[in-house]
C-alpha cells in the first residue's frame, strides 16, 4: 500500500522484514528508549499475528505497530510508533488501520488497545476505537 506525506511516498507492508537496529532506533526516537531483551525481532516473530511497518521510498523504517494475539478472536496493538519528523501526517492512523485488516482477515473479532491519556484522540477519534472498562494490575515495582 501507498501512501503520500508531506511529498513522500510512504509504503505500508503487513509482516515486514526489519532489522533490529532500526526498529530500535525507531523505538529510542519515538518512545525514548531502546528495547531490551534477546532480540526484538525474535520477540515479535514468535509471539505477533503480525505486524505492520511504514517506510520512506529510501527504505527508512519511519512507522510500526505490533499485533499480538491470543490464537483466536482477540488482537491487541502493542508498540504503535511514528518517527518524531513524520508525525502529524496520518501514518500512525494508516498503520492501525492496516493492523485491522489484516487482524480481520486473519479471523479476528475483536481489536483491543491501551493508550495513555494523552493519546485518546488519536485512537478514539482517528482510529476509531470506543472506550471500554479495563483492568490492570502492575506486576512490578
């Protein structure tokens, strides 16, 4: 899929080959810090329904958001990032989207998400998602 930002072409691919060096620079520019653990690559191959990266035509990885899944009818967005210089420009929205999709077709019924405040418009609005009661427990210090 194609998409044109700010005067760049944007392309969305569902199950992308990335590297784990540039979805940790993207992470670290995105979210501020870097991933820890084995390799983040590996962590999301075995564990995702999928994923979907967004990069510029030169191939710069600039957007991701993981899909996990309980085997069934339940997905989950984990991880949904935009580069800081790409933001505002509607590729986060497209990314979810395409996570939807492609978690519909694979048998999906339900897509869950949890955001911190500051982003409820962009996934209640922009992306379409309606609020729900939700628990949470934190498991560590």
């Amino acid at each position: 899929m194609r998409q044109y930002h700010r005067r760049m072409v944007i392309t969305y691919e569902w199950r992308d080959g990335f590297t784990d060096g540039e979805l940790g620079e993207l992470h670290a520019a995105g979210f501020g810090y870097r991933p820890t653990g084995h390799g983040w690559g590996e962590q999301v191959r075995r564990h995702s329904l999928g994923w979907v990266c967004a990069r510029e035509a030169g191939g710069r990885l600039i957007g991701f958001v993981n899909v996990a899944w309980d085997g069934g009818r339940h997905a989950f967005l984990l991880d949904t990032v935009v580069s800081p210089d790409a933001q505002r420009g509607g590729i986060g929205s497209r990314l979810v989207a395409e996570a939807a999709r492609e978690a519909r077709a694979a048998g999906c019924e339900w897509l869950h998400v949890d955001f911190e405040p500051e982003l409820s418009a962009f996934y209640l609005t922009e992306c379409g998602f309606r609020t729900t009661a939700a628990g949470l427990l934190r498991l560590t210090d």
